[in-house]
C-alpha cells in the first residue's frame, strides 16, 4: 500500500479503527523486502530496530535481522544475513564477488519495526533502486505463522518463499496472534486491490470467534471482490497436542468451525470460495515444529509442500520444484 | 562420562590439558537428555543457564531451553519446550495429559551450561529416574553444527535425532568453532569406550591443520581401539559461499585437505576408516541454512538423509523412515 511509515505494512493511521495490537503488528516489517543492483563486491548493512526483547521461539536473525538474495540464472539465491546486536547494528551481509551487477532482494525482520536501514557498497561502485519483480498481488492474512514463527531468517516466511518459487507476490499480512478476523481489519484488507485473498489465520480466534466473524469476514472481501479467488485454510494440527488434550481438542474445534462456516457460505452461493483442509501440514514425525505450535523450516516446507499443489490448480500459478 | 560437573558432557577438570575454549564449550550441555517416567498429568521445569547473551542464530528455546519427549508405541515424540527467561526460568513442558505412566526424555540446553534443574509434577502423583534408552556409544565429534547450531529446539540437534530415530546413543561431542583435532583433545576422545568414531569435524580446522593434524587424531583414536570404525564426514558446503568466493575457496580446500588424509591413511593400511564425501548435504536450493553456515531444521533433515544409508550400512544402524 502506499502512504504511512516507509517500512510498516499497512498505513495504521489511515486505518486507525484497527485493534490496537493489529496496528502494532503491522509496523513490524514481515514480508518487505528492499530492490536494488549494485555492481559492488561487497554489501554491507546497518540499521535500526526497536528495544523489544528477544523472543524464545526466533532467531535473532529472524526476529530483528536481514537476508540478502541475488538472482542468479533467474533464480534468487540466499546470498547472507545481517545477525542483530542491538537496537543498532552493522554488519557485511556478503563480501569477496565480483564487480559484475548483481540484482539483490534484502529481506527486513519479521517481528519488530524497522526504524532505518542503510546499504553500504564500496566508494566506486553503484547501487540502483530495483522494481518489485513479483507480478499480481496475493494477498494472505494470517497468524504468527504467516508473519514468520518460527522461520530460521526473513526470507523464510512462507509467504516469501511461495513469492521466490513462483514470482507472484504473496503478501505477508500475518498477525503474531492477532489474526482474529475483526471487521475493521476485513475493511482494510478489502480495500487491497488483490488478485486473490488466502485466509490462513484459523489458528488464532476461537471456535466461536470462528462462527462468529469467518463468514462476515468473507462476505466483506466478497462484496469489493465480486469474482476474486478466496481461499480459505484450516489450522495445522499443534504439534504441543500431541499430549496435551484441552490443545488437541480446541484445533480440532477451531477446524470444524471453520468447516462449517464454509459449507453455509457454500450453501449461500458464494463463488470463487476454496477450502484447503488440514492433511499432516508438519508432517508425521512430530519433528516440524520449533515450539508446539510454530514450524520450524521443515515444518514450513512440508507445509508448502501440501499448500502448493492447492494454490497451483486455484490460482494458474507454477511453483519450481525443490 | 563418570565423573566431573552433573550436566558437564566432560570431565574437563581430568582432561585439564585440553584447549581453554574446548573445555568451555564441554560445559554445555549439548546432546544431554534426563530420564524419567511419572504418571502426574503435568509436567514443569525451573531450571538455571549462565548470563551469557542471546545468540543471533538460534533461538532461545534451542540455546537455553528445554525440549520433552514422551514415549508413545515405542517412538520418542515430541511433548513440549521449555522456553527460557533469562538466567533463571520456570514454565510448564506440557498440560492437561492422563495419569497413565509416561516414559520421558528431557533435553537440555545446546549452548549454555545448565547450572540446576528441577523437574515439577503434581504433588499426588510419583516420579522415578529412568534409565538410558539408547544402547551402544557411537561418539561424533564435531563442529557447532553438531553442538546444534541452528537447530529450532534441542531435541532437533543432529546427534539427538539419529539417537531417537535408531535406538543407538550418538554422542554429541560437537565443539562451536573448536573442533580442530588438537591431541590433548583426542587423547580424550579415545579414552571412552566407544562402539564407533565419527569425525564430523572439518568446518572448523583451517586446511594447513587438517592436514597437520587428521591423520595424528585418527591414529591416536586407533592406538587404543584396533577394530573400532572410524568414520570421518567432509564439510558441507557453506551456503555463504554461493556468492562469496573465498569462503567457497576455502571451504574447498578443506574437504580436499581431509581427503588426501584419508587416502594417506587408507594407503598406510589403516582398517575399518570411511569416508563420507560431500554431496549436497543441504540440498540444491541454497534454503537449508539459518547464517549461510549453520543448517536451519530443513538443511539438517536433508543432511541426515544423506548421512543415514551411510551410517546404516558401516554401522549395521537400522533407523526409520520419516
């Protein structure tokens, strides 16, 4: 979206009805990515994040750090990340190339606000803005899992990754906890010129948060989006279910909640409407998770692996294999 | 090892010759798991680290955390963390289970030593020390990837997990940045009385030491154990190196360095030594690792599955499928 701060997702002071910890959320720089080229041969970093403590279940590269990609062959390539020290930090994301150009994709934090950002490149080379080189807008809003918990490094987040392998652009709007479907936030998402809304936020309401706001939610996208995909996810199964029975019982609620509101929205003739459900998202080893509720990187990619084959007969999108 | 601090991995007030750095990094805990059975429905833990920072590529659960395991239909599955709050914690591991028995495995901390542990049940129920699940003493020596960097949590550290997914103890002798083969340190490593080496250590000597110093480590290992395999494992490619090219050099150099060892000890009849060489450990798309250097959960799950039909057939190791 244009307009607000230069790195917060979404203008909060336009949408300033939002819940107060939605708002928060969206400062926190998940998704974004900075473009450029630069023919230096080495790239440097520094900059600014807020005094939030680190989290238990993040790296500090992913919570407050920076992943650098260069195309190669067509291909963006992990190239380096920027390993935070402190509100402040400066480091050398990738050094010792060539002075050929280079087109980057740097990757911002995934749980903090970005307050500034500087790339530095030796004194006698360039560096250009770059252009967004992801086509269409897919629009996702979702959970701590979307934002990036527990990804290893910002270009992990799963919706980056589906941008990487299919170059589409998945937008990142997940809500560390806070993907609860209220109206003033079905609202702004609405007003989002998208090609196609996914809703993988059933983690976090309840049940009867569920039954209350999902099909409201929907019918708010729908009346903007008169033909435009709307998918809707169930939440993976917590891996902290496992053993504990009240954990195991609530998802097994929150997913036939939602089933249930698909199939009265599906009675109500809405078009257009899909619905992926849970199918051993992490896997069946009980391996796939950094905490019982967020995946860890093979969790997130044998959730790919199940959303992709979806996503690729819905949307008209290919993804690369591995 | 008997003998020396209870959390310690070594003895190093016996082992007193070895490097300072190497007798520090023994005090963690990596690779060390409590056992136990209770039938309380409940399970806490209070436990206390040192005040060293947070590291930037791993998360806090993995580097001061706990990770519970609980038996079920033979299999070690994952139950619960716990996530530390500094140099003193307290949380709940898992909740709301039955009162039938449970055979448990508590891992502790990767990268910090564990200073006290208590585990807390309910007042009602019993709780008896267990016994080591796992038979034999397959020993790996290594780098912080075999510590477990960047492994989610520690239960996922790549020792833990061939352990659980085998039925036999892979010992984590994994050295952050100080597996570099210095004798005091195999003189060490040949006193325990081990079912099989596995030297997966070459990230870290420079090649000059890899080639001062291999051949000297393995002798000594087989000086005492005539029959023993010894197995050593080239580096995986640095993932820094996609772009960076002295790293790539470099990391070059050191798998070509420890395979001219190799040929040289095979060539002085030296028995029972194998070679894993590298290929592609992590992967082909460049996503396994959390730093460029370090693998994230997925690179380690790709690792092990090139590890593992080596492994199994030197070591007549049976382990699962995923």
């Amino acid at each position: 979206m244009p307009g607000g701060e230069y790195f917060h997702r979404v203008d909060t002071a336009k949408y300033n009805q939002m819940p107060p910890a939605v708002k928060r959320l969206f400062t926190n720089s998940a998704g974004l990515a900075i473009c450029f080229t630069t023919n230096s041969p080495v790239i440097k970093a520094k900059w600014t994040v807020t005094n939030s403590g680190r989290m238990g279940n993040m790296t500090g590269i992913a919570q407050k750090g920076l992943d650098l990609y260069i195309k190669r062959d067509g291909k963006w390539q992990f190239a380096g990340v920027g390993s935070p020290s402190g509100v402040s930090s400066e480091g050398v994301l990738v050094n010792n190339m060539g002075t050929e150009e280079k087109e980057c994709l740097l990757y911002l934090p995934l749980y903090d606000e970005l307050k500034s950002l500087e790339i530095g490149t030796t004194s006698d080379s360039y560096i250009r803005a770059g252009q967004n080189p992801f086509k269409n807008k897919i629009v996702i809003y979702g959970s701590s899992i979307l934002q990036g918990a527990s990804a290893s490094r910002p270009g992990m987040a799963y919706s980056s990754r589906l941008s990487r392998s299919s170059g589409y652009n998945f937008i990142n709007l997940g809500l560390s906890g806070n993907g609860k479907m209220e109206k003033e936030v079905a609202d702004m998402v609405a007003d989002i010129d998208a090609d196609a809304f996914i809703l993988d936020c059933i983690p976090n309401p309840s049940p009867t948060e569920i039954t209350e706001r999902a099909a409201e939610f929907v019918m708010t996208l729908r009346s903007k989006h008169p033909d435009t995909p709307i998918i809707v996810i169930q939440t993976l199964i917590r891996e902290k279910g496992n053993f504990d029975q009240k954990v195991k019982k609530w998802v097994k609620q929150q997913n036939e909640a939602i089933a249930r509101q698909i199939e009265i929205l599906r009675k109500n003739d809405v078009k257009n409407l899909y619905f992926i459900k849970e199918d051993h998202f992490l896997g069946t080893d009980h391996e796939g998770s950094t905490d019982g509720v967020h995946p860890n990187d093979l969790g997130f990619d044998r959730m790919l692996q199940k959303y992709k084959p979806h996503l690729s007969k819905i949307l008209k999108v290919k993804f690369d294999k591995e």
